[in-house]
C-alpha cells in the first residue's frame, strides 16, 4: 500500500537536484498552477443534478404532506432513513475506490441510479413508491459521492486543495439556485402538476450522466500525497485489501474530526423543516416553497469558494468554528422570526453554514488521510455525517410534532453550542501542523 508519507520521505532524502529532475514541467504545472479542468467538469455534473434534485426535492415534503397526507414525524423518519441510507453507501463505495483505485465506474453506477429516481418519483401516488423514489436517489448520490470527492483531492494542486472544493461545490449550489428558480417555473406553467414538475427534473440528471460517461477523464495517478498523514505504514509493496482495518492508518486526528463532526450534524435537520416551517408560519404559497432553497443556496454559493479560498491561506480549524456559529445565529433568527423577511435572513445563514463547514471538513480529510484511504475517510465521514443526520431529523420530527415547527431551532441551536464546546476541546489536536510549510 503506497502511503503520502513513504513519497514525502522520499523527496525529503533525495538530492536537491535529482528530486528537481525528477518532476517535469507539466507536472509541476498541474501541481502549482490553476485549477484541473476535471473540478471544473465535477462542478458543472453537480450543477445540473442540483437543478434536478432541487425542483423535486423543495416540493417532495409539501406533497407528502399536502397530497398524501404523511404526518410530520413520518416526513422526518423518511428524510432520517433516506440520508442514512445515503451516507451508508458513501463509506462503501469510498473503500470500493481505494481498493480498485478507479472512481469514474463506481460515479456512473451512482448517477444511473439517481436518474431513474426522477421517473419514479413522477409517477408515485403513495407514501411506498414516494419512499422508493426517494432512497433511489439517495442510493444513488451515495454511492459517487465518495468517489467524486475523491478524485478532486486526487487532481487538485497541493496549494489548491480548498479553493478545488470550494469551487465544486460552489458550482453545486448554484444549480440549487436555479433548480429553485425552474421549480417554481414549472409549478406555475404545470397549474401545481407536483408529478409533472418531477418528471421535469429527469432532464438535467440525464444530461449529468452524458457528461460524466463521455467527458470526465479519471487520473491515473494522484498528482500529490497528503500532507500530514499520521499512522505507522506497512509495505508499500502489499496491494490494499478491502478491510475495515484500515480505519487504523487514518489518525487520531481524524477520528477527533469526525467526534466534532458527529455533533455538529445533529443540529443539522433536514431543509424540508424549513419549507415546512414557511409555509405554516408564514402562509407561504406551496408553488413558492423553492425560495426558500434560492435563499438557502445563495448563502451556500457565496460562502464555499471563499472559505475555499481562505481555508488555503489561514487555519481552516477558525474558519469551522465560524460556520458552526453561522449555525448557531441561523437558529436563534428563524426562531424568533416574526415575518418572512427576517425568517429568508435566517434561511441565508442556514446556507452560509453548510458552505463554510463541510468545504472545511473535506479539504481537512484530504490533507490528513493517506492518500491511497482518500475514498475510505471520505467515505467515514460520510458515515459519521449519516447516523447524525437520522438522528437530527428524528428528533426534529418529534420536537415539530410535540411542540411546533418553531421548536426545532431551540433543539438545533443548543446541539450546536455543544458541537462548538467539542470543538474547543480537541482543536489543538486536530489543528494540521502545516503553517511552516511551503504554502
């Protein structure tokens, strides 16, 4: 198993002049220069499957609700199971791509899976196929999550790691953005046709799925290691096994990460709580439920790329501790919110903490973990982020059901005081001892 640390080492010993000849000017290039075309190819996929996520996904909880009468404990136990499922698959298909050391096969897998989702979705008339539609989708984002994520860490310049995330992700959210904006357009032109605008949604995932068959191309080699892998090694010489055992070699910091991380995503509901709550609290036409995802994924879109940016150039640890801040202020605006306008504020900041906190997350991993486990702790932290993600919804679910909508920011907010409070104890373990190097 070849490890970051083992070719780090082997530059360190090296001649000055042979590790110089030894790298060529193309490759020095990539390493250094602007972002890889293949960030920008991954950001412009997720851009068209956020389109097709969001039309169909700002509305799927207003017709569970509307249409086929699905309590709110219901909604938040589907959304529970969903996500779980989702970030599930995420640790697998990570490991598959470690172990095969191929991702582009195991994206395309996914994405067919999501396509099929939409026609499902369309034709669903009860809560069984709409809870079919809705796992086939998140299978399917399950399993090329992991992968795609991958394959950035793989090609993104070593000084470029945040803003390569940043920039994916920051193409993602404007998708989201526009599948708001062609959701609310095909609600109108369809006279409120909830299938109808489902089926609408296939189009731009299919047109995800050409791209990445015919366009992507996966490297055949990483363009740079990790920057401070932890763990003793074994041989590089021993082939990598398809084992749980290699949790072992991701690192102490990245399980205290992950501790921060588990939290943190239990303040985290699911954004269907908060088209719910607008729509309840503030008579907000179903037709217009997708503002508030515009609203939500303006605030992610203008927060990624630059966090991206800064994560590069200061302490990404800081920048973690402003995005769960982000969300503790995000709660305590949406729960005394007393009318729309101030509610879309607290919606905005909801977006500016999913942009600031999980750029940094993944761009820690990526700098952390050896690079031959790139997909594996990609794939835990996926993991990590789906039993947090059932349990946030589970008890939004409740809290909605057993005292309001409104309550679920009072539960949120507190367990993000908490995530903060985890946070501060571990951040001097967790925080990567790279600021003396070459940046």
């Amino acid at each position: 198993m070849r490890f970051a640390i083992l070719r780090m080492k082997e530059k360190i010993t090296a001649p000055s002049g042979e590790a110089s000849s030894s790298v060529s000017a193309p490759q020095r290039q990539v390493r250094d220069g602007k972002i890889p075309v293949t960030v920008w190819q991954i950001g412009i996929m997720m851009l068209l499957m956020n389109i097709s996520f969001v039309m169909s996904y700002s509305f799927s909880g207003l017709y569970l609700k509307h249409i086929l009468g699905t309590s709110a404990i219901g909604i938040g136990v589907l959304e529970g199971f969903c996500e779980m499922s989702s970030h599930l698959m995420k640790l697998f298909s990570g490991m598959l791509s470690d172990f095969f050391k191929r991702r582009k096969g195991i994206m395309i897998v996914g994405y067919i899976f999501s396509v099929l989702s939409r026609p499902v979705l369309a034709v669903s008339n009860s809560f069984v196929l709409v809870f079919s539609a809705r796992m086939m989708e998140r299978f399917g984002n399950g399993v090329q999550a992991s992968p795609r994520d991958a394959i950035v860490a793989d090609v993104a310049p070593r000084k470029r790691i945040g803003a390569s995330y940043g920039l994916k992700r920051s193409l993602a959210y404007v998708g989201s953005l526009l599948g708001g904006v062609l959701g609310i357009w095909a609600m109108k032109a369809t006279g409120s046709n909830y299938q109808a605008v489902f089926g609408l949604a296939s189009i731009p995932a299919a047109v995800a799925l050409v791209l990445l068959i015919f366009f992507v191309k996966e490297p055949k080699r990483f363009e740079h290691p990790a920057i401070t892998a932890e763990a003793p090694l074994p041989s590089p010489k021993i082939k990598p096994k398809f084992t749980f055992k290699n949790f072992k070699y991701l690192g102490l910091s990245f399980w205290l990460l992950m501790t921060v991380n588990a939290v943190f995503m239990m303040s985290r509901m699911n954004e269907t709580f908060l088209i719910l709550r607008m729509n309840e609290g503030f008579n907000v036409d179903p037709m217009f439920a997708p503002v508030v995802m515009i609203v939500y994924n303006i605030g992610t879109t203008l927060s990624s790329y630059p966090m991206g940016l800064l994560g590069d150039r200061f302490d990404r640890i800081r920048l973690l501790c402003f995005g769960i801040s982000a969300l503790v202020l995000a709660d305590i605006i949406m729960f005394s919110a007393t009318s729309r306008a101030v509610m879309y504020v607290g919606v905005l900041f909801w977006g500016i903490q999913l942009g600031s906190t999980q750029n940094v997350f993944v761009s820690l991993i990526a700098e952390q973990v050896p690079e031959d486990l790139r997909g594996t702790g990609l794939g835990v932290y996926w993991l990590v982020n789906a039993m947090s993600v059932f349990c946030a919804d589970t008890i939004a679910g409740k809290v909605a059901h057993a005292f309001s909508l409104n309550g679920i920011f009072v539960s949120s907010g507190i367990i993000g005081v908490l995530a903060l409070m985890t946070l501060f104890l571990v951040i001097h373990t967790i925080s990567p001892h790279r600021r003396g190097t070459s940046r």
